[in-house]
C-alpha cells in the first residue's frame, strides 16, 4: 500500500512539475555562465546570451541578482509597442532597484538592435541598478547612451507577446530568472 501511495505521489509531482523544472536546451555554443534563462507564462522561456566582454559589472550584477531570486515575480511595468519590454523593479513602478548599489555606465560600440538586453537607468549614466529592458526593434538613438549587457538567442516570440502599456494593466511577469550553469 505505501509502495503504491509512494508511486502515485511521484507521478502527481511529476505531472506537476513546471517546463521551468525541467532541463533547459541550450543552443549550440552558449557558455552556461553567461546565459541567462527567464521564464514567461505558458511555460515560455527567454534565453539571453550576456556579454561580460562588454559589460562585465552589469553583467555580474544581473547574475548576482538572478541567484538570489530577486528578479522572480517582477513585473514587466513598461511595455512600449515598436520600442522595447522594461522590467527589474521590485516596486513595479519603474522607480525602484535592489539594495545593491548602483552602477557606472559600461558603454561600447555595439548597437541596440532587436533582441538586445540593455540596462535601465535614471538621468546620470552612472544610475543603473536592476531593472534591463528588452528592444523589439532597433533604436540607434541608445546607442553608446546605455549599456548593452546581452541578446536574445531563443524565446523573442515569447517577449513580442509580453502586454503592452505604461504603465502595463494587469502585467506579465517574469516567474522566475537563473542562469543556465545553475539549472540542473
């Protein structure tokens, strides 16, 4: 009886078990450290290429930050159609960051394109903290104006159907944020 019981458990756990439980396939050539893996609704999933040879603090941070669960649960609390998809605000107002401090700017060459991850900051280039938006399209007015921490690889269609608004009604979320070198 406790066999069958035992059994029965494991098969509804199983069953329950969330895509994000299950083991990630990474594209070819991806190092494991520097990719990052966020979880959409509907068992999306959004695999960002980092580029520490660009940004290695903005990186580190965002590494740091997915580790201790702090991205989990954020809301994507600007969505601008034609523009980019903003997240990383613990408040979900836009205003707010991690305990950590704030960052000087890591600017390069490389351009904001579609798919680019890009940090957010305030009016000082030296503001960046948590929040990163995603574009949807190119938008060269950003370029060497903020810091390009990584690309979309996989997943853009799940970003193209994050709820637009500013602020977002009822936003999408990211359910949860790791690198890849910790999904086992």
């Amino acid at each position: 009886m406790k066999r069958r019981l035992f059994l029965a458990q494991a098969l509804v756990l199983g069953a329950a078990l969330p895509a994000a439980a299950q083991a990630i396939r990474l594209p070819a050539g991806l190092d494991p450290e520097n990719t990052l893996v966020i979880e959409l609704k509907d068992n999306a999933q959004v695999i960002i290429k980092l580029r520490p040879d660009l940004a290695p603090n903005h990186v580190a941070r965002i590494k740091t930050l997915a580790r201790q669960g702090f991205y989990n649960g954020i809301v994507f609390h600007r969505v601008i159609e034609g523009f980019m998809a903003q997240t990383g605000d613990p408040t979900g107002t836009g205003t707010g960051g991690s305990p950590l401090g704030n960052l000087n700017a890591e600017f390069s060459r490389e351009p904001f394109v579609r798919g680019v991850l890009g940090m957010a900051r305030a009016q000082s280039p030296n503001s960046a903290n948590s929040q990163f938006f995603i574009m949807f399209r190119e938008y060269p007015s950003l370029n060497n104006q903020y810091t390009v921490v990584g690309q979309v690889v996989q997943g853009m269609e799940a970003v193209d159907k994050i709820k637009r608004g500013e602020p977002v009604r009822d936003p999408d979320k990211m359910i949860r944020v790791r690198v890849a070198a910790d999904i086992r």
